[in-house]
C-alpha cells in the first residue's frame, strides 16, 4: 500500500500569537543542521523499508513555516525524497507558505522542483485581525503572493482562514469569505481559533485582558463560511475545508480515512496502520540523534483494535461523505453497526447522524456538535 509522507520544517520568522506547534526561529545554522539530519532520517528510514512500504502517493511539507527555508533547500528535500522512496506518478506534492516568505522567484523554483500544490497561510484579511494574531503580513501581501503563485504555474492552491478570533464580527468574517473568493483559490480550509495552554493568546485569555468570542457567534461564522463557500461552487468535503471538484487534498484525506502514513523532520508523527509513533520534539536532540546514526523515535504506541476502530469511524466522520461502511467491514471483518450498535441507535435518535449510500455521516444538526458525536465512539 503506497504511503503520504509529512515532512515537519520547524522554523519560523516570528511565532503566532495564537500557535502551539512545534518550531524555532529561523537561522541558517540550524537550518543547515536541519537539514542534513533529515535528508539521514530519510535514508535510515528507507532502509528499514520494504520496497512495497516506499511508494508515496502525496508529499506534505509542513511547519513552521517551510519557505523560510531558501528554494535550493526545499528543493533538496524533495530531491531526497526522490532518491530515498518511490514518488509516484501524479503525486500530490504541498508545500505550506506564508505571505511575505515567497517571491516569484522562489515560487517558480518551486514548481520546477515538482511542487504542484500551494498552501497559503492568509487567516484574515483585516488588517487588526493580522495584527492582533501576530501575522507578519498584511493582505495585500496575501493578495501579491496568490498573484505570484499563479504567474509561476500553481492552478492548485489553498488558502487558510481563520473565524472566532476576538474581536472578529460575523461581519468581519463575511468579508474575509467574499475576499478571499475574489483570488479564486481551488481550496479553503477555515479553522475555529483554538485556545491552546501555554500560547500568548491563551495566557492573555486567562489573564482576562481578551474575552474569547462566545459559540453562538462562533457558529454563525461556521454557518456562514458554509453557506457562502458552497454558494459559490466549492464542495464542502470536510468539517473545516472546501474544494472545487478536483481540489480536494490527497494528503489530507489520508488522515481522515486512517491510512498509513510516514512523518519525518522534529516532532513528526507517523502510523503505520496499527502503531503510531513520534520523533524528539527538540531540534537539537533530533540533530544529535541522526549524527549518531539512530532514528530520532521518542516515542511508539501499538494500538489496540478498539483504538483503530473507534479512530477509523470518527476520523471518516470527519468528511461529508462520511465513513464508507464497506471499506470499514472489509478492513475490519465486521461492519460497524456490529461494533457499535448502542452508539448508531442513540445518535440516530438524535438525528446527528445519518446512513445513506453505505456511508455513515453527520446531519445538517450534527455536524456543529461534531466533537460530541466523536466522543461517543472514544
């Protein structure tokens, strides 16, 4: 079975207010380090491989922010990942950017090196919004960079956005759609703001000197991003992202129907289709541990058949199509109402979810309770 593979880069010009993931501010040292350590995870790894376990059907470069990185060094990567595993034809190949951190020259170097899906991180377009998240560019920035990515051949192009951050109005928001639908992306993916422990966003939060935005409005602009991105021709697919018909992320959808696949670069995750493992979160140990010759896993889990069921269902929940009942009957020898007979009764009742067409999936109703219907399969 061919495999997605998530390369982290973990460096960043400035770090979101809002953001808890795990990366470092960007300098050339480190980033060369980075770099030669993991072009060795990818050749210990691939070692390890049997030739089946190498074909790799979409590439995922990931941060961070991975176009702080200079385009010779991206384009190294996935050099690397030519070399070391089978690239498959047609392959889906994501590298994620911010405005501000590319230029044509880089974009076009991009798409030379095989890059043929752009993933802008614009996440608001007023300019108080920017600010107040601790974004480094403004949206005219957005705007000149989805210009740029275009002239250097990207037809496949994300852009993310972000609803609920304080001080954002359901008007505020409705702008930001039809803004945003104006630079004719073929993707958008729009997140609820997360207040996660430990960010300056969350420490503010706590402190009392912001007041998060309260759900009934937060679900108007979930309501909203719904209603106005689908009116304007692209298909709701999942929770939080939108696509025209071709648009969808191969990657991405990987995730939601728990397929295999392989994470390198510090604090990647991998599942192999029944354990799932971790690298060093700390670039420095991760360095250190590949210059040694060992593979940087700091941490492994098998997982029981109860987690991958109860993983599998929740995860295909996730789509708009749901979770295909005869891919899960044929993976697991029993079709999940044999699993979870009680749970499908109850939330049937409640009209959360629906079977149509051999797919379970979420109603209209269910859908912005989507976490407490996950819930009931945990």
């Amino acid at each position: 079975m061919s495999i997605g593979l998530y390369i982290h880069v973990p460096f960043c010009l400035k770090k979101c207010n809002y953001c808890d993931f795990i990366s470092y501010p960007y300098n050339e040292k480190d980033a060369d380090a980075y770099l030669n350590a993991l072009i060795k995870e990818m050749e210990l790894v691939s070692a390890s491989l049997p030739p089946e376990a190498k074909e790799v059907e979409t590439i995922y470069l990931g941060g961070g922010t991975p176009t702080c990185l200079p385009a010779p060094a991206l384009a190294a990567i996935l050099g690397s990942c030519r070399r070391c595993f089978f690239v498959l034809p047609g392959a889906e190949i994501t590298v994620e950017a911010n405005p501000g951190t590319v230029d044509g020259v880089k974009l076009a170097a991009l798409r030379e090196a095989g890059v043929n899906r752009l993933s802008l991180g614009v996440q608001a377009v007023q300019e108080r919004l920017l600010k107040f998240l601790g974004r480094m560019h403004t949206f005219e920035q957005a705007r000149e960079a989805v210009r740029m990515a275009r002239e250097a051949g990207f037809a496949n192009l994300n852009l993310d956005l972000i609803f609920g951050i304080p001080g954002q109005t359901p008007a505020d928001w409705e702008e930001c759609l039809k803004r945003i639908l104006d630079l004719r992306p073929s993707h958008v993916s729009t997140y609820g703001l997360q207040l996660e422990e430990g960010t300056p966003l969350w420490r503010d939060v706590q402190a009392g000197k912001v007041a998060p935005v309260d759900e009934e409005a937060e679900l108007a602009m979930f309501e909203l991003a719904i209603e106005i991105l689908t009116a304007a021709g692209l298909i709701h697919y999942e929770i939080s992202n939108f696509a025209v018909p071709a648009g969808r992320c191969r990657h991405n959808l990987r995730y939601w129907r728990n397929l295999p696949y392989l994470g390198l670069g510090p604090a990647a995750h991998s599942f192999s289709g029944s354990c799932r493992f971790s690298n060093e979160t700390s670039l420095e140990k991760y360095v250190v541990r590949l210059k040694a010759g060992e593979l940087p896993v700091a941490g492994r889990e098998k997982l029981t058949r109860q987690t991958l069921l109860a993983e599998t269902v929740f995860l295909g929940l996730r789509l708009r199509e749901g979770l295909d009942l005869k891919a899960f009957a044929d993976r697991f020898g029993q079709a999940v109402e044999e699993v979870y007979r009680v749970e499908l009764d109850r939330l049937l009742k409640l009209n959360l979810i629906e079977i149509k067409n051999n797919f379970l999936r979420l109603t209209p109703r269910g859908l912005p309770v989507a976490n407490q219907v996950f819930a009931s399969f945990v």
